[in-house]
C-alpha cells in the first residue's frame, strides 16, 4: 500500500516555511522526495493528483492521504470529498 500526500516544510528553526512538498509512504517508509513547489499549493495538489492517477493505471495500491492538511488542499483546488 502506498499514500501519497502534502507537507508543509519546516526551516531549521521549526517554522513553515512557503514550501510544499508531495510525500509518499510505501509500506510504512517515509520519502518527501518525491515533488517541492515554493507558494504553489496549486501545483502540489496538481502532482499529487497525477502521481496518484498514474500508479492507479499501474495497477498499484494507492490512496491519498486522510491528512487534515492534504484533504483541506485538496477541497481548495481539486474537487475531492
């Protein structure tokens, strides 16, 4: 099982900073590697919405993430539950 989702990025000090970036969880394992957008929350909510169409054609077991943060994105820029 893999879920995808949205992260705000912390600065060293442990403040939100105006970077995005999609994450991925494959089988309990962390990587926020995957996608970074600066004040484009737009733009995250688009990749995430292809990365998770793509592995869904692929045949993979994928869900978006329940998170509050990536579920109130998604109701702002994609039309989602």
């Amino acid at each position: 099982m893999v879920r995808v989702g949205i992260s705000k990025v912390r600065d060293d000090a442990g403040y939100t900073t105006d970077e995005y970036r999609v994450y991925w969880v494959e089988n309990g394992r962390y990587d926020e590697g995957k996608a970074s957008y600066h004040d484009d929350p737009e733009d995250a909510v688009g990749t995430l919405v292809a990365i998770h169409r793509r592995q869904s054609e692929l045949g993979q077991d994928i869900e978006i993430s329940e998170a509050k943060f990536t579920r109130n994105l998604m109701r702002r820029f994609y039309q989602y539950g």
